[in-house]
C-alpha cells in the first residue's frame, strides 16, 4: 500500500472485494472512535461440539492459524486504524453413530422338551431329534411321556416344547383352536400322508369271507358272530384306540353313527404295544380280528390288512355324525412359540426335517428283522445308516458334530430309559 501526504489517502485493498472493504472500515471506525492509539481487534468464533456415543469417528484435523490482515484507513483527524484480525481454526470432530447389535454373551442353553407320545414312529423320530439336537446344537432335551390330548394341553402351555406328530383330522377342532389363540406353531410335516381306520380286518379273514367287506356287513349275525368273545355279550369284538388318543372319541362316535352300538363292543388297549400285540397273536393263529390301525404303524407295515368299506370322507360328515371315512391324515410337526426365539436354530433343523412314510417303514422292517430291538436301537440305526438324508437337515458344523457323537457310540443325555 501507498499513500501521499497532503493529498487525499489513496488505499488499495488487495484481493478483497469493495464491499467487505466498506463494511470493514465502518467497524473499525466505530471501534477506535474515542481513542488515537491503533486497536487490536480479535474475532473469535466459538464452534459447538457435540458429543454422542461414538462407534465409529471421523476427525477433521486442521493446524490453528493465525492470520494477520492490516489495513490504513483515512478517517477525520487523520488517525490511523490498524486492524488485526486473528482466526481460530478449532479441531472438530464429526461423529458417526453405526447402529451395532451386540448379542449377548452365551449363556447355558435351555432344555428342549419332546412330547414323547406312546407309539413306535413318534419315539423314533423322537429319538433321532434329541440326538440331532443335543450332539449336532448343544441343547439339553427331555421327553414327557403319555398319550396325544394331554400331550397336546402340555404342549400349548409350554410344558413340552416340541410335538413330531399332530395328526389331522383327529386333532382339528383342539388343533384350530390353539393356533387361533397362538399357542402353536407348525413348522412342517411329518411322515406324510396316512390312512387309518377303525375297521381294519385281516386279509386271510377276507379271503375266507369275501363278501364281508362293508361296515354295514358287522349288523348281519353271520359276519359278527366271527369277531364275538365270552367278554363282549353277542357282540363283535373291536379293538379301538388307546383312552387319551384323539381316535378313541372319534371311533366311539363312528360306531354310532354307523348304527353299530347294538353290534359292536370297543375294547381300549392299555397302550399302543398292547393293540398290536393283540393283532399280532390274532395273524399269527390265523383268528379273526377287527380293530383300528394306520399306515404307518408297524402291524401295518408288514401284514396283510384290508379296511371295510365306508361312505367317503365329507367335512359336513366329519363335523356333524362322523358317520364317514377318516380322511388321510395330515401329520404336522409342532412346536410352543417360545422355542421360535429360544432355539431359532433348532426350528430351522425342523423345517428341513424329511422323515417320510417310506423311510420309517424301512426303519419298522429293521426292528422286525432284529427281535427285541428299542426305538434307542432303531435310532443309532437309521443315523449311523443315512448321514446323506440327515446332514441336508443341519448345519455343516452340527454335521460334524453329530458324526464325533456316533463314532464313539455317545447316547444323548435327553433319551428316556427303555
């Protein structure tokens, strides 16, 4: 800058523009106007910072630096205004919060509980699960022993957590009732689809009597009297369900919707083994039998059985007289909503899950073929035999875990006593 006295100030501002000049000038002016000596002016401009719970921080560091700027300024009186301007570059920090979900520390895993329900295909795929789950996931198992309704009250109360064979339509009414009311979970099928009826006679008998192949035929003396005992007073004897099975009430009912209460007298085994014990000592002296079996019940399995003949299977029959077929059944696996957050990696197992009616019939002709042999036995079995249908199921990882289990012959903790 240059200037001349005696003549009016000539100022040149560099690289500033005119009108952040004048308002400069005006500042200083009204800020020395009572005063000769040159003032220091210092701006300080106070950044915010604030400050969060930071995951992830990006710095923007920047070198303090001070900058002087000094001008003359003509103003009344000749006084000369220097003005210094001091900038403060703070360090700012911009944060950026990333949303993390942290799982908790692992804990001990809670037990899963199988309603162990009293024939041979529920225990057996019973068995192969506890082992899947215990030796493949680390999950403790349990099992509650007893028939398909109260199984079924302990199951929507959550006293059992996994159920591997609800069967449709014995169990519709209780069945719609809970998943109405969130109280189960299906989570896929198993088995398949399967016949059953109550008026199951054996082939020989049939063969023997080849006119007697209709429900109706049990009201004519000739056909009943084959089926009567000294215990069932001029009746034909029928060996329905176990009590607590959802196919005792509905035999009951077909029987009199039939017309059959004054031709038929039911018999309730004590438990599954017991009907078909009771089948079997019958086929096995070429007797007569009648009773209720299902396609994948071991008795048939492997004899020669043939159903009497019934009107077709209607939903207004089934839900009014059950004077009808049963339709083939649908057998869902089930499972309590807790277990959906309690063991998400378990339920994944249980989608998978493919145990059809042609792989349990090689498993009930393996336990035919091996006399004595338990659901423990048949389990080892069918796991040590099928590593390529199981292992789609599982994780890799659970895979192998399981394959340790089975060379060194371990027995999971979870399995009942037989």
């Amino acid at each position: 800058m240059q200037s001349t006295k005696g003549n009016p100030m000539k100022v040149q501002i560099l690289k500033k523009p005119l009108v952040l000049m004048a308002a400069l000038l005006v500042i200083a002016a009204l800020a020395v106007a009572c005063s000769s000596e040159p003032t220091i002016v210092e701006k300080e401009v106070p950044v915010e910072i604030i400050k969060e719970v930071v995951v992830e921080v990006e710095k923007e560091v920047v070198v303090e630096v001070e900058k002087e700027v000094v001008r003359e300024v003509m103003v009344p009186g000749e006084t000369v205004v220097v003005e210094k301007e001091v900038q403060k570059v703070i360090e700012i920090e911009k944060p950026i919060v990333v949303e993390v979900e942290v799982a908790p520390p692992p804990g001990p895993k809670g037990t899963i509980v199988f309603s162990d329900l009293n024939w041979a295909s529920a225990q057996v795929q019973n068995r192969i699960a506890q082992y899947i789950v215990e030796e493949g996931y680390g999950y403790p198992t349990d099992v509650v022993f007893g028939s398909t309704l109260p199984l079924f009250q302990g199951l929507r109360r959550g006293d059992s957590h996994v159920t591997m064979e609800i069967w449709l339509p014995n169990q519709d009414e209780a069945w719609m009732e809970a998943q109405s009311m969130g109280e189960v979970v299906s989570v896929g099928e198993s088995l398949g689809k399967d016949w059953q009826s109550a008026f199951v006679i054996p082939t020989y008998l049939q063969q023997q009597y080849p006119d007697l192949d209709s429900v109706d035929d049990l009201k004519d003396d000739q056909y009943k009297m084959l089926f009567e005992t000294a215990e069932t007073g001029g009746k034909a004897r029928l060996v329905s369900c176990v009590i607590g099975w959802a196919c005792e009430e509905v035999n009951a009912a077909q029987i009199t919707g039939y017309g059959l209460d004054d031709h038929v007298h039911i018999v309730n085994p004590g438990d599954g083994a017991a009907a078909n014990a009771d089948l079997y000592g019958a086929y096995e002296k070429q007797e007569p039998w009648l009773g209720y079996q299902w396609g994948t019940n071991d008795p048939a399995l492997v004899l020669d059985l043939v159903r009497l003949e019934e009107p077709a299977y209607t939903d207004e029959c089934w839900f009014t007289t059950k004077a009808c077929a049963y339709e083939d059944a649908t057998i869902l696996i089930a499972v309590h909503p807790d277990i959906l957050a309690k063991a998400p990696d378990v339920v994944q197992m249980l989608r998978a899950w493919d145990f059809n009616i042609g792989v349990y019939k090689e498993v009930a002709a393996w336990m035919a073929d091996n006399e004595g042999a338990t659901t423990h036995d048949a389990a080892l079995w069918w796991l040590n035999s099928n590593q390529g249908m199981w292992s789609d199921w599982v994780t890799g990882e659970a895979a192998a875990s399981i394959n340790a289990a089975l060379s060194s012959n371990k027995i999971p903790d979870g399995w009942p006593d037989e």
